[in-house]
C-alpha cells in the first residue's frame, strides 16, 4: 500500500500523464494518484461511451476501485460529445476535486483533449449529424482526394496544416466550413487560454520494440477478454462517428466477410502501431511535457521537488 505523501502545495496542481496507446499510463496513474491520495480524469477520447468498454482499455474493476475515476463510461454512445465539451466538462469538475485535495491527476493519449483542458480549444459549432454521414458517405465511396480538394476550396489555410491522410480532421473542418459558411481557421484559438491552477506534464516513452510487443500482447488480450463480442454489439450502430475507431472498424470489415479473423486481428494490430506513431509525434512537440519512463516513483520524485521548490 503505498502511504500518503505528507508535502502538499497551497496551489492546486493538475498533474497530466500522457503517451501513446498501450506505454502504461492507467497503472502509472493509480499509483501517482494512491501516493497524492488524490483522484483520476480519464482524458481518453473513446472511454467515456459506456458500451465501449474492452476496445478502449478502460480500467479493469479493480483499477476503478483503488482510486475514484472521472470521464469513465459516463456517456450513452449516442452521444456526439465532443473535446469542447470534454474542456468544458473537465474545468467545471476541477474546482471541486481541488477543494478536497490540491493535486488531480489527469492521464490519457488523446493530445487535442489534454490541450482543452490545459490550452483551451477552438468554440466550435456542434457536428451536423446528417452532413457528417454524407461526407462519410463520400469518403468511403470516392475516397479522400475529394474532400481534401473541397478543404482546399473552402479554407485553403487550414488544408496546408490538417494531416493530409486522416479523414476525421479534414471531414470536422469541412462540417465546420459548410454549415457555417466560414472557415474553420476563424475558430481555432490562437493564444493558449491562462489557467488559476498550475500544470505539470509528462509524457511516457518505451524503445519502439516493447511499446509495439505491449500493443501486440493488449489486442490479443482484448479479443480474450470478449473484443468480437462487443464490437458485434455495436454493429448496427457502426455509422456512429465513435466507432470509426481501431479496434472496431477492422472487426466491422470481418463481419461484411471483407477481411478474415485473422487478418482483422493483424489489422487492429497494424493500426495501433500507427496510431501510436501518430500519438508520440503529437506529444513530442509539446515543449512543456517531461518525457520519462513510466515509473510512477520517478513522477513523484519530480513533482514533490518542484512543490518543495515552489512553497
């Protein structure tokens, strides 16, 4: 067990632990969180949708219980939340987390959402249901190269910097574009947005080798702990813009008979690695964050220093 830490600050701390998919966070996380007896926000993307629960790697029953978890399975997933909503939602929960204890940690891959809650994010105009499925619709019936010609129209600016190659961007920019009729540059934020708590980041590394055997080892995992069942589950409802996610869009080609088991499995595999890749690039160009292993005793080392520095 490990026992409370007897240095607190007298200003709250938002301590965020971040990295790619599969790195270690949720176990680093409890044991920071144990040590600060203090609780958890899950900043995952997918774990908030209840029914969403062996794909996303939420916490097993007896993670949830060592410490109290927030942004867990509190969502139907019909919803269409969103990370404004998710910023909004996370700095409307800190101030009464900071009232029992002036540390909170905060850990998950998902970049753009730490960014709402650490920068502030763009105000963006809720998702049009309909548009979005037509430009879904587009994509899987024409590919990529139409949008990207459309974003190029509509908001040139915008279509220099988005990832050429990932269709959740460029179809959210032009949901934007066309319900609206300006661009979505006018509504990204230029300035980071001051926050009254401080902010200590990290970010967990691994050797590219035992990052990609961790993520090889957690899908075979998934699919023991009931992976097909679930995505079986949500099959009717795959049109949802939060199952166009690893781990079920390549189990939703399996059942249309488009790929086998085994080859949906390599996929899921495949696709995370990637999603990874993508993951450490993102967190690398964030100056801020403190890249270290993940070794819940080094981040607290490091943060009980810099609160004994800062009293």
């Amino acid at each position: 067990m490990v026992e409370r830490t007897t240095l607190y600050p007298e200003y709250p701390i938002l301590l965020v632990i971040a990295g790619p998919t599969a790195v270690g966070k949720t176990s680093v996380a409890i044991e920071v969180a144990r040590h600060f007896d203090c609780e958890i926000i899950s900043a995952d993307s997918r774990q908030f949708y209840r029914e969403m629960v062996i794909g996303t790697a939420v916490p097993d029953a007896g993670q949830l219980a060592e410490v109290k978890h927030h942004m867990i399975g509190n969502l139907p997933v019909t919803d269409s939340y969103n990370v404004s909503r998710f910023g909004q939602d996370v700095l409307t929960l800190l101030p009464g987390l900071f009232s029992h204890n002036p540390i909170a940690v905060m850990v998950g891959g998902s970049g753009l959402y730490i960014k709402a809650v650490c920068e502030g994010i763009d105000d963006l105009p809720d998702a049009d249901t309909e548009l979005r499925a037509m430009l879904h619709a587009k994509v899987k019936s024409e590919g990529l190269a139409p949008l990207r010609a459309m974003l190029l129209k509509l908001d040139p600016e915008y279509s220099a910097v988005v990832d050429p190659a990932n269709p959740n961007r460029i179809i959210r920019a032009l949901e934007v574009c066309l319900a609206t009729g300006k661009t979505y540059t006018s509504f990204r934020i230029r300035q980071p947005v001051k926050r009254d708590f401080r902010i200590i980041s990290f970010m967990l590394e691994l050797p590219r080798e035992e990052l990609h055997q961790r993520i090889n080892s957690r899908v075979d995992q998934m699919f023991d702990d009931g992976l097909e069942e679930e995505a079986r589950s949500l099959y009717p409802i795959r049109h949802l813009n939060a199952l166009n996610t690893v781990g079920y869009r390549e189990l939703f080609d399996y059942f249309e008979s488009k790929c086998s088991l085994a080859e949906a499995i390599e996929k899921i595999k495949t696709n995370t690695r990637r999603y990874a890749r993508r993951q450490i690039t993102w967190f690398r160009k964030e100056k801020d964050m403190i890249r270290c292993k993940p070794d819940a005793g080094e981040i607290i080392r490091i943060v009980e220093e810099f609160i004994s520095q800062h009293s």
